[in-house]
C-alpha cells in the first residue's frame, strides 16, 4: 500500500471517530453541564457552544483529506459508519440529528470542495468547511435542541478547528506538490 492511501485510511480512522466523540462529548465534557441541556464550552470570550464542536470542525477538514486520499466514496460511506457508530453512545434524538445534520453539511462540503481541490487545495478546505459547518450547525440545533441559540458559538468553535488545522493542510498541498515533481 501507497504512503498516501496509508495517510487515507489515517485520516478515514480520525474522521469516523469525531462523529461519536462529538456526540459523547455534548453529554459529558464542558465547563458548564447543565441538566437535559448540551454540555457547554467557551469558544470565544462570552461565547458557548456545544462541546462536540471542536470535534465536528475536525471532522469537516478530515473529510476532504479522506476524499483527497482515498476518493468520494470513501468520506460519504464514513459518514454512515460514524452516525451508526454514535448510536452505541448517544441518545437517538442526538444521534439522528447529528446524522441529518453532518449529512446535509457533508453534501455542502463535497459540492464546494470537489471541483476546487485540484487547483486550489487549501482554498478548496477553508470555503467546503465553511459552508459544511454552517449547514452543520443550523441543522444539529434545531433538531437536537430545538433552538438556535449556540449557532454563533457552535459557527466560530468550528471555524477554529478549521483555521487550526489550515498549517496542516498547507505542508500537505506543498509536501503533494514535491513528491508530485519527484516522480
């Protein structure tokens, strides 16, 4: 097996794993729990979000490093794997939220990802996560919590994971380029 379809089955692990990690976290992890509510944390001075977000932001960016090594199919086949894998651990109403929502955001992120990647690789992440992200966002509130009122919380938690991650994914565009030359 390739170094890049290694990387590709590397970044497949972390991004089926961000789905139930979100999920579980939202129930147990923040700086604020309280009770039949999200579990909260801060993601900019006086803004809260749901504490699965850090994680969704991850996953956004993982999926197209899943869709650069190992093709479409693989990234959207890893979304149903991750939504069943969080039926194990969250209550059904999140997890059917968070599979309709990462779903409809997974659509957003593959039409603005897919005809950008080859030319404008990093451009192609930073505009595909957030348009997924926003999608993301509106849809899980609503339906797990019937409310908007995290969305500014839960848009920049994840925007950050996303910027954080941007370092990352320039090497790995000029790292391609290289062994690109190389061969």
């Amino acid at each position: 097996m390739n170094k890049t379809r290694t990387e590709g089955f590397i970044y497949l692990a972390g991004f089926i794993a961000c789905i139930p990690m979100a999920n579980w976290l939202i129930g147990h992890v923040g700086t604020i729990c309280p009770p039949n509510n999200p579990c909260l944390v801060p993601v900019a001075p006086g803004l809260m979000a749901p504490s699965g977000v850090l994680m969704i932001g991850l996953a956004l960016v993982l999926r197209d490093l899943v869709q650069r090594r190992l093709g479409p199919a693989w990234s959207l086949g890893a979304v149903v794997v991750g939504a069943a894998l969080s039926g194990l651990i969250a209550p059904p109403s999140l997890v059917i939220a968070s599979a309709v929502a990462f779903l409809f955001s997974e659509i957003a992120d593959f039409l603005v990802y897919t005809p950008l990647q080859a030319k404008r690789f990093v451009t192609a992440v930073i505009l595909s996560s957030l348009a997924g992200l926003v999608i993301d966002s509106v849809l899980f509130l609503y339906l797990a919590f019937g409310s908007l009122d995290f969305l500014a919380g839960q848009i920049v938690g994840k925007a950050l994971m996303v910027l954080a991650s941007l370092p990352f994914v320039y090497w790995l565009r000029v790292r391609d380029a290289r062994m690109a030359n190389q061969t």
